[in-house]
C-alpha cells in the first residue's frame, strides 16, 4: 500500500476505506466516496463495481446492471463484476444465465469455496438439492469451515430429512464456529421449526429480529411464529408438529370416534360429539388466518 | 479477492459432472409448485384424477413428468377401482362397521391415499419451499379446474359400470 | 475429541439457550486444550447477558491461553465490576505483576504523523452550548443530569450510595433529534472540553492506521482533562462484528473494546459519551459494564421544544402572527431538522408567490401550517423500526425508555 503524500489520498486508501464503509452498510458515505475517486479515476473497474453492488445492496438493480457492464468492458475478467452479474441473474430469476456465470468462474477459480457456496445455493434454489450436496462438499473440502457452505449443506441436511438434527454435523459446525452469525441464526429457526420446537425457533427468530429490526423478512418470520405458539393454536399442535401425516391421524381418529359414539350413544350425545368434530375441523381451517390478522 | 490459479487438469478431472450445467432456457425448473394444501383438497372434494391434475401440473414445472407420469395412471386405475367397487357391492364389507353409506367414506379413504401417494412423490420439494420461505402460487383457480375435470371424469368413468 | 463434548454439543442444539448448558461446554473447550473455541462460546454468553461475570472470567483464561496476555488482563479487569465475580488465581497473580494500562500504551504514534492523521484540537472559540440552550425535554434532560453530569462532577457521592459510576453513557434515537446538541450541552454542564469524533476521523485510509488512530485519540482525552469524548455514529465505529464481512472491521471493533477497557482504569476527568441512530448496529460487547453499560433514548422534541425551534428558524425572517405553539401541536413527531424542513417550505411558499405575482409578504401561519401537512416526520421510520424490536424482538432493558415514549404516544 503506497504512503499519502500531500496531494490527498491514493485511490487504494480511497477503496479501502469505500469497503469499510459498505461493510458497515453506510451505503450514503461510500456513494460520495466513490464519487470523489471517479473523478479522479473515472473508467477504474474497481470503482465502478463498488458502485454497482451498492446499487446491488440498495434494489436497484437495473443500475447496478448497467454498471457492471462498465466494469465488464473495462476488465472482462474482472472477479467482482463478474460475481456480482451472477447475482443479478438470481435476482432478476434467470437462473440458467446465472448458472452459466458461475460456472465460467469455477472453471477460472477451480479452487474457490465461495463460488461452490454461490453455485450450490442457486442449485438449492432450482431444487437440485443432489447437486447442491455435492458443490458443498467439494466446497467444503477446500475450506472446511466456510460458513455459507455450512449453511447451505445443513439446510440441504434439514430439507432431505435424512436424519436428525443431532447428527447434522454441518449445523453443529456452524453453532459452534460461527454462533453468532445471521446465518446461523436463521438455519437454526429452520431446524427449530422443522422439528415442531416453535418456541425454542421464535427466540431465535427473536434475536435474528433484534440484530436487523428494519428487516421485513424477520419480521414476518416472527410473527408467524407467534402465531404458530399462541395459546389458541395448541388444539392443533399434531399437524404442526408431524404436518400433514399428524392431519391424517387425527382425521382418523376424529371419524373414528364420531361413529363409535353414533353406534353406542344416545344420538343427542352422539350429535353434540359429531358437531365438537366439525368445529374442530371447521377452526383447524380457519382460526390460523384469522390469528395471523389480529397478532 | 480470487485465491491463486492451480494447475487445472487435477481439478478439473474432478469437477466435470459438478460443472456441467443443469439448467437452460428449456430446462429452468420452477421451484414454487403448488401447495401441498392445494394438492389435498383437489383430490378430497375432485377424486384421485382432480389430485393427478394439480400433481402433474407439479410435475411439469419441475420438470418431471417423464419421472411423474405414473400419477396419472395410479389416478386413473383408482377411480376405476372405485367406480368397479361402488357397483359390484365392493363396499358391504364397510357397511357392517360404520353403517349405511359406507361408499362414501370408502372414496374419499381411496382419495386420501392418493394424495399421500403424491404428497410422497414431491416431499422433497414441498419441504424445500418451506424452508427456504418460497411462496406458492395461489392454487384458487387451478384448483376449482381440477375438481370441475375430476367430477366430470369421475361421471365419464361411471358410464363405464352403470348402477 | 472427549465423549462429553459430543453429548454437551448435541444438548446445546436442542437447548441453544441454556446458559449453564454453555458455560460447561465453553470449560470443557477450554481443558481440553481449545481456547479458540472456548473464546467463542464466552462471547457468546457474554452477548445474550452483559452481567455474566463467569463467561467474562472465563473469556479472560481463554485469551490468556491463547497468549493474549494484556487483553486477558483487560477483560480480567473489566469482570471484577461485574456483579458475582470470583476471582482466578492464575489471572488475580498475572495482574498483580502486570504493570497498570499507562499512558505510554496509548503514544504508540510519535512525532506529529498523527496530528496530520488525526486533528482533535477543541473548538477553540465556539459557542458553547448548555442546556438552558434546549428547549422542551425536562425529563431527558434530568435523566442525563443524573446518570451523567451528576456522576462526574461528584463521583464521591454517588460511590458511597454504591451508584455505578464511570464508563460510557450512550445515546440513541432518531435521526436529527439533537443527541450531538446533548452531548455538547454535556460537556458545557461539566465544564469540559469537548472532543467529537465521527468515523471519518478514525476509519483512515491507509491499512493498520485505524487502530494508531484510535490509541492517539484516547491518549489526547486523556491530555486534555476534564474532557468530554464524544463518538458520534459509533454503530459505524463499532459495528456489530456478527454482522461485519470483512476481518478489518472486526479488528477495529476489537482495538477499539482493548482500549476502552484499558482506559477505563485510568478515566477520572475524562467522561465518554456515543451517540447512534442504530443501536442495535452497535456490537453487543460495547454495552458490557465498564464501556456503554448506560443508554439513554433521545427522543424527538416535545411540543415545547418544536415551538421553540420554529421561533428560531423564523428569527431575522420576515413573519407575522405566527402561533408557535400551534405549529408546535401541529408537528408531532417531527425531529428538529424536520421542523427546519418546515419553515424552509414555507419560505419557499412566500417566494413562490413573490415570483409568480410579484407581492412580496411576510410568512404567515397558514405557510407554516400547509408546510407541516405536505411534510412527513422523518423520526417514523425509526419509530416503526423500534416498535418492531420492543414488541417482537423482546428488546432488552436497554430499551425500556423506547418502549415508554412508544406506549405514551400510542405507537405500540
């Protein structure tokens, strides 16, 4: 890193510091930034993609689109520019394009535990989850703890429900090296809840709300957790704990129960049992939304 | 930063199944399918061949129907057997436990576990919507068009074994 | 790897929140020769409780072990205020030989690089303002009273009544609502100098640099006492390390706890203030005790205060009939930069039409009235962020005077 001189600041020292400021998300501050240095150094590629992944961070996507085609024609083979025009195909759903991005730079970067994680999320995405599995490991066998390969594996553990959460050693890793991270959190309200442990998940959920309370997302994902612990809900408690195979049970049961007391009761009891059952059934449809309006 | 390049062939020889493209224009999987919700009520209220509609329509924008297909057939062969059952007093044996009207029940235990015969063939993907927070399409309409075909299917196959 | 670790990481899946679950793992780690991840599982406690004297003891050996000796020390240090603390004999021997944090640690920058780096000189000359300065916000201006000034001036009082005295104070709340004023308004009141530091100033642009910059302004604190040391936007300076992507940031945040831990073995005259608009950006091991234990909610102006600000936006500009209360009433919510929003509209109202028909007149209320409507108070945003947190987040106590302002003003 070259030494100030009087003149002002090298443009390095200028990058280094509009890195600084968008890992602290103070994307205003790295914008005049990076505005000062384009004028200093208008065409740099480096300046330019700075300046599209806050577009990138802040939804402005067809900003940030144009911007990396700057970079693009600047350095084809520019890392950045190229990483984040594979993004923007996710974000804009073009997930083939995206494919074929990412898959170049595997090709340049073979040994890359990051571009594996990026590949491997978009294969989990499109549900390739074999795929995905296979990315993480080799991911993962180049940098055996890479957090997002770790996060991506578990979840991949958690959809495939092979086993338990126990014995999904990529969650164990992630808890114990990286116990904080947003991450983490999140794979742990998805193995929480996977599990039924609604409670145990909303105060994750809660902690997750606690580090980014402007979010929507976690905000959403708390309040249906509420929802899915309230009080009122606990009649329903089998489906959410064994979903649509506990739903199945208990309509057995509900059927079976209605015409054991149709066979041996009086049939004003026997009508009062099967009426209970139908408001059972009637609430198990309709309390939830309800619920979901008023919390 | 892009760590330093290493001789590719070793990698490479390694990496070449996982670097061959999965997707294309043509072959772009949807990952939101339709709800396993949608899924029940089509074969509760429509029958096994209401269920094989949106199971199918599943299938396609997974693109699986050469995996899927079978669905169909089970859908078909169901509502065969029922229709056969409903007229050759298949359902006698029921009477004698829960009583009159016992076909009933009778089909819509068999369109139970047809849907849990295509809640099976897409776990995987109804779980993964629901981890990763992917919205399902609003199965509304859908849904209605495949009860309507399943009813209409359902009284077609009836001809087959008049009462 | 011990069986007892595997069967301790299998309950802590089940039970991520069992505190004491936690600390016997994070022991474990550490006599099983891993003090890395020990560490880990220390901060950890130490994040979801400021008060876990163990879990600080605890991260103190871990450090130690990993050969950390003066941030053990530190960190050693800073536990022994924290309620059910035990002392260690290893540590409690090491401490007894280390020599005090000195102010040799902090002249780590020589010669006058810093000062091209770095300019801290007090505001020589500029108005000084105090809280007869402030209109409006009695209670706040109590409350700081009492945990802040009052503390300062008399530190003997407040340490025969067991009153915690010394670190940090931090203030947080919407955008635009006078926390930089307060914090001036402070060091007026304990008749300090008053030295503002924002990011810019510490995030240098050249590598390694941040940290000399840190040690070189506490050390300049230190030089000027009393003196009142104002981090401004400190969940910039101090960005949650849970969120932060890049090691760099991280090792800014760590350097900048090491020394305020050091510090505060040394503090008297010296009174650090910060200042945020996101505190819940701040890393959660700047709220331990002996750094930001204390916060106080800025909130925005009340009636009185907005009144008064409107009388002196309007001052030397041409108005007439202006009902400043009624203004005041009119703009609930509205911070202080809002409510110059508003008079500005207004002004611009009058030129418009001194433009468009030549008749040149003064404001008059209903300008100030149809500017308040066309405005939205920019605090909103902030106010629905922290009504999230308080009502699904299950805010700490931090956040009790949000949760109050909220529930008075109906907003949760």
């Amino acid at each position: 890193m070259s030494t100030p001189d009087d003149s002002g600041p090298t443009l390095g020292a200028l990058l280094q510091q509009a890195h600084a400021l968008i890992d602290r998300r103070r994307f205003p501050h790295a914008r005049q930034l990076l505005a000062t240095a384009a004028q200093s150094y208008p065409d740099n590629p480096q300046v330019l993609y700075l300046a599209a992944f806050i577009d990138y961070s802040e939804g402005k996507l067809d900003d940030a689109e144009k911007t990396v085609s700057s970079v693009l024609l600047q350095d084809p083979e520019h890392y950045g520019g190229r990483t984040l025009r594979a993004e923007l195909h996710e974000a804009r759903k073009q997930f083939a394009q995206a494919e074929t991005v990412w898959i170049e730079l595997l090709r340049d970067h073979p040994e890359d535990a990051d571009l594996y994680a990026s590949y491997g999320e978009l294969m989990m995405q499109t549900l390739h989850l074999d795929k995905a599995q296979r990315l993480m490991q080799e991911g993962l066998r180049l940098e055996p703890n890479h957090p997002k390969c770790l996060y991506i594996a578990a979840l991949i553990h958690i959809i495939q429900g092979r086993s338990s959460d126990s014995e999904n050693e990529h969650l164990q890793r992630l808890v114990t090296e990286y116990p904080e991270r947003i991450q983490t959190l999140l794979t742990l309200v998805v193995a929480l809840s996977q599990r039924g442990d609604n409670r145990s998940a909303l105060r994750v959920a809660q902690q997750l709300l606690a580090m980014r309370p402007d979010s929507p997302h976690y905000l959403t994902l708390v309040k249906e957790l509420k929802l899915q612990t309230h009080w009122s809900l606990l009649p329903l408690y089998p489906m959410q704990r064994w979903g649509w195979g506990g739903a199945g049970v208990i309509t057995v049961l509900g059927i079976g129960i209605v015409h054991a007391a149709r066979s041996s009761l009086t049939t004003d009891l026997a009508s009062v049992i099967a009426y209970i059952w139908l408001a059972y059934v009637v609430y198990s449809w309709t309390w939830p939304g309800i619920l979901r309006r008023l919390i | 930063m892009p760590p330093t390049r290493t001789p590719l062939a070793q990698i490479m020889d390694h990496n070449n199944d996982l670097l061959r493209p999965s997707l294309s224009a043509d072959h772009n999987p949807s990952a939101a399918i339709y709800s396993a919700r949608t899924v029940f009520l089509a074969s509760f209220f429509g029958g096994p061949i209401a269920g094989a509609a949106i199971a199918l329509t599943n299938a396609y924008r997974l693109r699986r129907l050469a995996t899927d297909w079978p669905l169909g057939l089970i859908a078909v062969a169901l509502c065969f057997g029922l229709a056969w059952l409903s007229t050759h007093h298949g359902w006698s044996w029921l009477d004698a436990i829960v009583g009159h009207g016992s076909a009933l029940y009778g089909a819509r235990v068999i369109n139970l576990i047809f849907f849990a015969i295509a809640y099976a063939f897409h776990r995987t993907y109804f779980k993964s919507m629901s981890v990763l927070g992917i919205t399902p399409p609003n199965g509304l309409a859908v849904g209605l068009g495949a009860i309507c075909l399943g009813v209409i299917a359902e009284l077609a196959i009836g001809q087959v074994f008049p009462i | 790897m011990s069986r007892l670790r595997e069967d301790l990481e299998r309950e802590l899946l089940s039970n991520p929140f069992n505190a004491e679950l936690r600390t016997e793992y994070a022991q474990v780690l550490l006599d099983d020769g891993d003090p890395e991840a020990a560490l880990v599982q220390f901060e950890l406690l130490n994040s979801q409780s400021s008060a876990n004297a163990a879990a600080q003891v605890g991260a103190a050996l871990a450090l130690l072990r990993m050969g950390r000796d003066s941030e053990a020390l530190q960190r050693y240090a800073s536990a022994r205020n924290t309620p059910g603390f035990v002392s260690d004999p290893t540590l409690e021997a090491r401490l007894e030989k280390a020599k005090p944090a000195s102010p040799a640690r902090f002249t780590v920058v020589q010669g006058g690089r810093s000062e091209k780096v770095v300019n801290f000189a007090p505001p020589q000359g500029r108005e000084r303002i105090g809280f007869a300065d402030i209109a409006g916000l009695e209670d706040l201006k109590r409350t700081v009273r009492l945990q802040i000034i009052e503390p300062f001036l008399k530190p003997g009082v407040f340490a025969k009544f067991k009153k915690q005295a010394g670190g940090g104070v931090l203030l947080y709340g919407p955008p635009g609502c006078g926390k930089t004023m307060i914090a001036r308004a402070v060091a007026t009141e304990c008749q300090a100098e008053f030295m503002s530091i924002g990011i810019a100033d510490v995030l240098s642009m050249w590598i390694g640099e941040s940290e000399r910059n840190l040690a070189s302004l506490f050390d300049k604190a230190r030089h000027s006492k009393p003196c009142v040391l104002f981090f401004d936007e400190i969940d910039a300076l101090a960005y949650s390390r849970s969120k932060a992507q890049s090691e760099h940031t991280r090792q800014v945040v760590n350097e900048f706890l090491a020394q305020l831990d050091g510090f505060g073995a040394d503090n008297q005259g010296v009174l650090i203030l910060a200042a945020t608009n996101m505190p819940w950006d701040v890393d959660s091991a700047m709220k331990r005790p002996g750094r930001f234990s204390r916060s106080v909610f800025v909130p925005p102006p009340d009636a009185e205060a907005r009144s008064r600000i409107v009388e002196l936006k309007l001052a030397g500009v041409p108005h007439e009939n202006i009902d400043s209360r009624a203004i005041g009433a009119a703009t609930a919510h509205f911070s202080g930069a809002d409510i110059e929003g508003v008079v500005e509209l207004a002004k611009d109202y009058v030129l418009e039409e001194y433009v468009s028909n030549s008749s040149e007149r003064p404001i008059r209320q209903e300008d100030l009235v149809r500017a308040a409507k066309g405005m939205q108070p920019t605090t909103l945003d902030w106010l629905r962020t922290a009504r999230n947190l308080v009502k699904y987040a299950g805010a700490d106590a931090s956040y009790n005077d949000v949760e109050k302002y909220l529930k008075t003003h109906k907003l949760v």
